[in-house]
C-alpha cells in the first residue's frame, strides 16, 4: 500500500504526490513498486533489500539517492498468547524534494509518529529533519518496549520467588534474546546514525534533532545493556539456587537411603538358612526390630550432627 504525507500541523495523508512530501510504502506489491519506480526511478535492489529480516542498518549513495536502512523495534502475540519482541529494517530514501520509506513488517513506529506529529503540531518536517526525527522516535520506542520488558522482567521474578517453574525461566530466557536483539540494532543504529551525521555535516538540518536522536539511542543502548546484564545475573542466581535445591533433595535421599540399608542388612542376616540360635526363639523378631531401630537411631544421631551433611 502506497500513502502520501504531506506536514500541515502535522502530517495528514493527501491523494497525490506533491514536492516535499512523505512517500510510505507499507508491504509494496511489484505493481505498486513499479509505480515508485517509474515515476521516481527508485533502485529497487536497496528496496527489496527491506524484505530481508535480517538486514542490517547501513548507509548507501546512489544517483543522489541517499538511502538508510534503520532497525525499528516490533511487538507481536504468538499462538500461546505471550508477548514477542523483535526488530525489523526500515529502508528510508531520499533525494531533492522526494522522501520514501519502504517497510514490509508491521511497526508503531510511523503510526505513532505521524500521531505525535499531529499533537505538536509541525508546520514544516522534510528532508533531513524528517528523516532524523524518524530516527529519533524510532530510538523512543526502543525505550518504550524496554521499559515493558523490565516489567516483564520483575513479575517473572516475582513468580519465581514463589515457586520456581520452567515456564517463567523460559520466559525469562526469552526476554533474553529479544534484549540481544535490541542491543545489535541499536549498536547498528548508532554506527549508521554516525555516517549519516557525516554525510549531512555541510547540508541545512536541525542540530538540536540531532543531538536529541544521538542521546535517545545512546540512551536506549545502555539501557537495554543494562537489562540484559540484569537478566543474566539472576538467571545465574536462579540456576544456583536450583542447584543448591537439588543438592538438599540428593542429601535428603542419601540419608533416607542409609537409613533404610539397615534394617535391611539385619533382616538379611537373620533370614540366612543358618543356625543363630533365634530362629525358635519368641523373642527373636522383637529383636531384631529393636536393634534395627537403635542402630538407625544411632545411625541418624552421626549424620544429623556430621560435617559431611551439612
């Protein structure tokens, strides 16, 4: 689907392309591409590059053409109804008066934006700008998905104070990953946020925009690392408590299994076809009760007050 934008007190979508608007190609058919194509000679290889998932951020010049590929964070449900988060490209093309992005994976990020836009009420955003504060709200939603990760986090921990279960640990596996994921599009980000802001040091742009994006993914950066470094610490506290859990039970189990031993190898002597002297005699079954039992008693007395089982 393609859509144009044009900025008036924020950005609203019009029928037609005009100079200086916004192009927003949302999961383009070839029809639709061939359309962008003939009427803006877009390189459709940088596009269908955006098809990619794992497209990484980059910068590249080609006939004027200045393209961008950004990693714009992503929130889907799976089947089991948990929450996934994820990263996808963002191919953002410019030259003189046109602006196109083309994204095939849905995002809040240009909805949001475009919403955002409105409530500020922007008189005027293209080119450079426009392209910055795409970046810059792409940076917003990073923080935005971190910070419900973090909630994420703590009420995961909070279950597992209670009860440990392998659920809540594969969940919290999973944040896991989605951090990493997060961390290696923003350090791509930030590396391509860099060639940008060299390509564009003697054009006209907002300075302040700039700064404002260079803080906000730098700040989504640490933060995520930060996330991911807190992860990894309790799911080693969690691993060495269940160690330590299983360690009791396997201790618990040995004196259990001694204890047992005992009477065992007493029933095992006394039912020997061998002449004891007890084996007409009332008193021999009560007795070897009682020596099994003050033998495990006994037994029990060592271990309970033995360095070995503490």
């Amino acid at each position: 689907m393609i859509t144009y934008w044009k900025c008036r007190n924020g950005f609203s979508e019009i029928n037609q392309w005009k100079s200086g608007c916004w192009v927003r190609a949302t999961s383009p058919t070839a029809e639709e591409l061939g359309i962008l194509s003939e009427r803006f000679a877009l390189p459709l290889d940088f596009i269908h590059d955006a098809e990619d998932v794992e497209e990484r951020p980059r910068v590249d010049h080609e006939d004027n053409w200045l393209m961008v590929f950004v990693r714009v964070p992503c929130k889907s449900i799976d089947e089991d109804g948990d929450t996934v988060f994820s990263t996808a490209p963002l191919a953002i093309l410019m030259r003189d008066d046109v602006f196109v992005t083309v994204s095939y994976y849905d995002n809040e990020v240009l909805d949001d934006f475009i919403k955002w836009s409105q409530r500020k009420r922007f008189q005027s955003c293209k080119g450079y700008d426009l392209l910055l504060s795409l970046m810059l709200s792409t940076s917003v939603w990073y923080l935005k998905y971190l910070k419900q990760m973090n909630s994420m986090m703590t009420a995961a921990e909070e279950r597992l104070e209670k009860k440990m279960d392998n659920d809540e640990l594969m969940r919290m596996m999973g944040l896991g990953k989605f951090l990493i994921y997060f961390i290696t599009s923003l350090k791509g980000n930030s590396t391509m946020l860099a060639r940008v802001k060299m390509r564009i040091r003697s054009l006209p742009y907002d300075e302040d925009l700039l700064e404002d994006v260079e803080i906000e993914t730098q700040q989504a950066l640490d933060t995520a690392s930060i996330y991911s470094n807190i992860l990894k610490r309790q799911q080693e506290t969690y691993s060495s408590v269940i160690g330590n859990n299983l360690n009791r039970i396997m201790k618990t189990l040995t004196v259990v299994t001694i204890l047992l031993m005992i009477p065992t190898v007493i029933a095992g002597y006394y039912g020997m076809n061998v002449p004891n002297g007890l084996e007409s005699h009332w008193l021999g079954f009560p007795l070897a009760i009682a020596i099994s039992v003050i033998l495990m008693a006994c037994v029990y007395f060592f271990i309970r007050h033995s360095k070995l089982f503490k």
